[in-house]
C-alpha cells in the first residue's frame, strides 16, 4: 500500500486528482506499481488535463501540508 508521500495531488483549482501509484492511471497509460519518479514528463492529469509540474506530494517534503506549516511560522 502506498504511503502518501508516494501520492502526488493534482494542485488546479477544483480538481484533486491524487496519482496513487499503486493503482497507475490506466487512461494515461501508466502501469500499477510506477512511482511519481517515474512517469513521463509529458503526463497529463486525466480529470482537468493539467501537467506533472502541477501536482504535489501529499506528505512530506514539497507538500501542500509542510508548504503550509512553513508559511505559518
């Protein structure tokens, strides 16, 4: 089972996608098992169509949650 610092949410407004890689993105073609690291460049959230630079852990460091601890202190 991935932990959620191996899940990237799609940050757009309105959508919340979250890339689980153990369940890959069949529309997109991305196998079961793929972590973040290793999908293409090129992928394209399958909800709002919205790029890889647009997503963003869902713990750890780089993500929305530690953005927000940070800005708060």
């Amino acid at each position: 089972m991935a932990r959620p610092e191996e899940m990237y949410q799609c940050q757009t407004a309105n959508c919340g996608y979250i890339y689980n890689p153990d369940r890959g993105c069949r529309k997109r073609g991305v196998p079961k098992g793929t972590p973040w690291e290793e999908v293409a460049e090129d992928f394209r959230c399958p909800v709002c169509g919205a790029g890889k630079k647009m997503f963003r852990p869902l713990a750890g460091p780089g993500s929305v949650v530690a953005e927000g601890r940070r800005a708060a202190n």
